[in-house]
C-alpha cells in the first residue's frame, strides 16, 4: 500500500501474480524483529524469540496472534475474561466497549491518525455492462450519482453528529475531510461538514428529481431515487448503514442495503466481484487513510491514473472512478517542491477540491481503537506504523503491579 514492503527477488522473480499470492514461503516470513514464526496456520501464528536480534532478548517466551475472531469477541477476551493481552483495531460500538472496560480487566486506548471512515457513491452506472463484461466502468454514467447537485445532496442528508455519538464515542469524530492527519498538512476544520436536510430536499427539487408518483421515492424520466448500499460484515457498519438509510429516505432515496463478507469486500482476487475496487453498487463505506505522516500516496488515489478498471485487473485504488485533471496538477505540483508549506498548502487545496467535488463523503475520524491488558505495559502506540512497531519493549507485570502503574 503506502509503506511497502521489501521481497527477495530469488524467490518472487520467476512467479506470476497467482503463483505469488500462494506461494508457500508466505508462511515462512524472515524479519529482523525480536520474534520470529515458529508455526504457521490458517487463524493462528506462534512466534518465538529471535536469536538473531540486534537488541536485548525478547521479553517472551511465546506469542500467540490469532485472527479470524469478531471484534466483539476479541474485544471481551481482552477487557472482560483477560484471555488474551492484545485486540488491534476494534470496530465496536462505544456502548460495548465501555461495558466491557467496566469489567477492569483492561483499557481502550484510541489512536488518532489519518483514518477515515467514508462514504463512496459511485459516478458509474453498476448495472451497464460494457462487451467485455466490465461493470462500474467510465464508459456508462451513473443515471443520478453523477451529477455533483444529487451528490450533494446527499452528502447534507447525513447526520455525522449522530454516527458518533451513537456508535464511536471516544474513537471518533465527525469530519467532512479526506485528509485528517497529520495536523501540519491536514489543518482539521478547514473543509466543514453540514447536516440539513432543507437544503438536501432544495438541491434534488432543483436537479428535477421529484416524487411524481406518491410512493415516496424521487423520480425523472422514469428512473426512480434507488440505491444498492454495500459494505463489509460488522455491527457498526451495518448500524451505520441503517442510520444513512433513514436519512437517505427523508430526502426521498431508496435505500437496499448489502452487506458482504470481509475477506471478499477487500479482496484483491480480481474474479471477486463484491470487492471494493469493483464498486458494483451504488454506495459503499470503508475505512482506510495516510498510514505515513507523508500524504503524497494517499492522495494519489485520486488522481486519473489510479481508477480502477478491467484494465488493470481492478488492482489500482481509485474505486470512486474520480477524474479531475486540476486534482491531477495539484498532485503533480506537490511532488515538485519540498517547501514544507507550499505541500501543506497544495493537499488542503487537493482536499477541499475533492469536497467541493462530493468525489467522497467523509464522515467519521476513526481511531485505532486498541484493547490492552492492564497487566501489559511498555508501549508506544503511534498511527504511523503497526500497532506492534516496538513489541520489544512490551513487559509483562503482576496485576498489583499493572494497578499501581494506572494510579
């Protein structure tokens, strides 16, 4: 993605792509860190100290890294039971954790960087089909999401305030802009965000999409306001999903709701036809944002080379289909200078642009909501790295002890 990631070329050269995603050495990794894979399986990796580390001997003996579990689930074994020391990422409605975190076992800590929950609606029609078979394709328009009024509108029908307070609490906050972090670059408040469903009903009267048969529902020429809203399998997303629907439909869209299961929403298989990249609805949520303090490839994403397509097997990240060649030069422009301001000021520009746009529709500056053991101590989380950057200095003390250290 950002970051990227070094593979020896005497083993991955002479392999294509399917050969590659499969190729047994995956479970064999060889790092430099203090841990190295003893075991690898399916939902289930045991490390055990590396004797070749650089630094001071791994404080443990065994590490356990278990996948596959609910967010809930994981969340319990860490906060409530103390079955396990460590959950990543948590997507749990705040009400949960904070009822979990009761039981003392452990601590919620929210890392605040560049993710951003947000809203996809897509400016291609997923139902046209072009002779090759690709859908969501630049060659057919979508017939209401690719007018920026309709869009627009929608983006003022979303109640963000509400998305928060019912379902983040403390791991979120509302926002209407793509680039969020860090603060020197992203400048938090100078892309606002509006909830008014007033001015939502004005722009789609305006655009001629209105209500000429009574059911509730916008029309034109015979196209009613529907749309398929798709997202992965979790109970915040899926609360989410419900919220927009009814905003959706106080403004007169039709919301179907589609929920798909994580590993196909953010494949990469390109036969896998849920998957984010082909977009074969009409909106989406995701989260995703800058893992490096560096925007420049984040922002990337929206520039008219990276849309994603049949083309390039829908590898590349640009699923909104979104094409501006002014974004284009503002990216190119940011590539040419290292002024630190002249950066900062060419991304607010690239954000704002995208807002003014509704290419996307932000809506939650996510935390990385972690769950840690109270008797695990030692780390320094940062948004910028993998939750586990500094395993090595993470220590194992006496429950007493973890009482004492939180006082």
């Amino acid at each position: 993605w950002q970051t990227g990631v070094i593979l020896p070329k005497h083993i991955f050269a002479d392999m294509d792509e399917a050969e590659i995603r499969n190729a047994e050495v995956n479970l064999t990794p060889i790092g430099t860190g203090p841990y190295q894979v003893k075991t690898f399986q399916i939902g289930a990796v045991v490390y055990e100290p590396n004797p070749n580390y650089r630094d001071r001997a791994a404080p443990f003996e065994r590490l356990e890294l278990s996948g596959g579990i609910s967010p809930y689930a994981a969340a319990r074994e860490v906060l409530s039971s103390g079955e396990a020391d460590f959950a990543h990422n948590l997507q749990v409605e705040v009400s949960a954790l904070e009822d979990l975190q009761a039981e003392d076992k452990g601590v919620v800590v929210p890392v605040f960087g560049g993710l951003v929950e947000r809203i996809m609606l897509n400016p291609t029609n997923p139902l046209a089909a072009t002779a090759s078979g690709e859908r969501s394709s630049l060659a057919a328009k979508h017939p209401f999401l690719s007018d920026k009024q309709v869009r627009q509108a929608i983006a003022y029908a979303i109640n963000r305030d509400a998305l928060v307070e019912d379902l983040y609490g403390f791991m979120g906050r509302p926002t209407g802009q793509l680039l969020v972090a860090p603060q020197r670059y992203a400048n938090p408040g100078t892309v606002p965000y509006e909830y008014d469903l007033e001015k939502a009903n004005a722009l789609l009267d305006e655009a001629g999409w209105v209500d000429t048969n009574d059911n509730g529902i916008r029309d034109r020429d015979g196209v009613e306001m529907e749309v398929l809203f798709q997202t992965s399998v979790n109970p915040v997303r899926q609360k989410t999903q419900a919220i927009v629907k009814e905003n959706l439909e106080q403004i007169g869209i039709e919301v179907e709701i589609k929920r798909v299961r994580v590993d196909d929403f953010f494949s990469a298989d390109p036969t896998q036809t849920n998957s984010i990249n082909h977009f074969y609805a009409d909106m989406q949520a995701y989260t995703t944002g800058n893992d490096h303090p560096d925007p420049t490839i984040y922002l990337s994403w929206w520039t008219c080379d990276q849309i994603a397509s049949q083309t390039n097997q829908w590898q590349k990240p640009n699923n909104a289909r979104y094409c501006n060649s002014e974004y284009d030069a503002l990216w190119a422009a940011s590539k040419q200078t290292f002024n630190p301001e002249e950066r900062a000021s060419l991304f607010q520009e690239m954000d704002a642009l995208l807002a003014e746009d509704v290419a996307v529709i932000p809506i939650v500056h996510r935390a990385i909501a972690n769950a840690v053991n109270k008797t695990l101590i030692g780390m320094e989380p940062t948004p910028w790295d993998a939750s586990t950057w500094d395993i090595a200095n993470w220590q194992r003390v006496s429950a007493e002890n973890a009482s004492s250290v939180a006082e």
